[in-house]
C-alpha cells in the first residue's frame, strides 16, 4: 500500500514548508516504517510531544504537530527504516526530535555566549553536528536500553533526519536512507542534488 501525505508548515517566520510524506510495504507483512515532521521544535522539549498527532498508516506511524518555541523556526524531518523489527524505528520517531529540540540553539548560528560574537559558518556546522552526534548518540542508548529490558536483541533503524533553522539545511543520516534535494531549475527541469552519504 502507498501512503502520500502532504502538508503546508508555514513557521512562524521564513519562507513555508512543504512536507510529503510516500511510504511502501514490501514483500514484509507489516509496514515498520516509520517518519516524524515537526514544524517548530522547542528547546525545552520534555519526553512528551505536546500538539503531536500519532497516526497509522500501513502499519507505520507518523507524527505531523509542533511544539511552539522563539522567533526563528527550527523544523525537524526523520525517516527510520526499520531493521529486524519496528521497535527501535518507532521509539526514533518518537524521541529523536525531542533530543534535537533539546539542543536547538546549536542550529541557530547565531550569537555565541556572552561575547555576542556572530559565530563563524565553520563554527555554525560544527555545533549543529555535534548536536546531531549527541542527539544520535542518546537515541542509540535509549533505544538499547529499551531493547534489553524487552529482552529483544536485533530490532534497528536506519535514519535521516533534516533540521531546517531559518535558512540554513542540516541533513544527518546513520545507515542505508539518503536524503537528496530536489530543485527546479530557470528551464523547468528538475535536479536531484544528494544530501547524504551511506
């Protein structure tokens, strides 16, 4: 079954986001895919998603809401692949983006500290891949935690995650998805530009 969702995330400021979302069940006989789109992060995100709708689709979930927080828009986009099982997938789409929003200001490339100093672009990648790493990095505790209390041994994800802070694109990936960006040229023709690297 195809599941296609599209929808219009306008931040609170900036240019509006189009999100689409096209899920396939192969030759499994659940869909353990899973994907999460979350227009505003918040910096101060607790384990609960507040606004965030749960929905199944094909035997997938996906989470469409935000969580309201400052001026600049600091939006998140995962897909898990999963591996083995959903279990690892599914706690992903459900915390990856709190771990990130939990870091949010490393994306905002703004102000470092009480200097006030405008951060350099070496500086600004540097602190939102560090934050991605450390997000990644509790996400993978969390998720084998979870796995030896259920006394489960071989659930996984693969991941992409995009992380959109005002006009800047931070793509992270573990594992086998990719992510690539799809633009239109003056002439109308549409070019792939690869985002990610397995």
């Amino acid at each position: 079954s195809l599941l296609l969702k599209s929808e219009m995330l306008p931040p609170p400021q900036g240019p509006v986001c189009l999100a689409q979302v096209a899920a396939t069940r192969g030759p499994k006989a659940d869909m353990e895919d899973t994907h999460v789109i979350v227009a505003s992060l918040s910096s101060s995100s607790s384990s609960s998603s507040s606004g965030s709708d749960q929905k199944r689709g094909g035997g997938g979930v996906g989470r469409e809401g935000g969580i309201e927080d400052d001026a600049v828009p600091v939006s998140f986009y995962g897909v898990f692949d999963a591996h083995c099982g959903a279990v690892a997938a599914e706690l992903a789409a459900a915390h990856l983006h709190l771990m990130v929003g939990a870091r949010k200001n490393a994306f905002l490339g703004g102000l470092k500290g009480r200097s006030r100093r405008k951060l350099t672009e070496e500086e600004c990648v540097a602190r939102a891949r560090g934050a991605l790493e450390e997000a990644f990095a509790e996400m993978e505790g969390l998720i084998m935690k979870t796995l030896r209390e259920d006394g489960r041994r071989q659930d996984g994800s693969a991941a992409v995650t995009a992380v959109v802070a005002g006009e800047r694109l931070f793509v992270a990936n573990l594992g086998d998805c990719r992510a690539v960006l799809a633009t239109q040229t003056p002439e109308g023709r549409v070019e792939a530009t690869r985002l990610s690297c397995d």
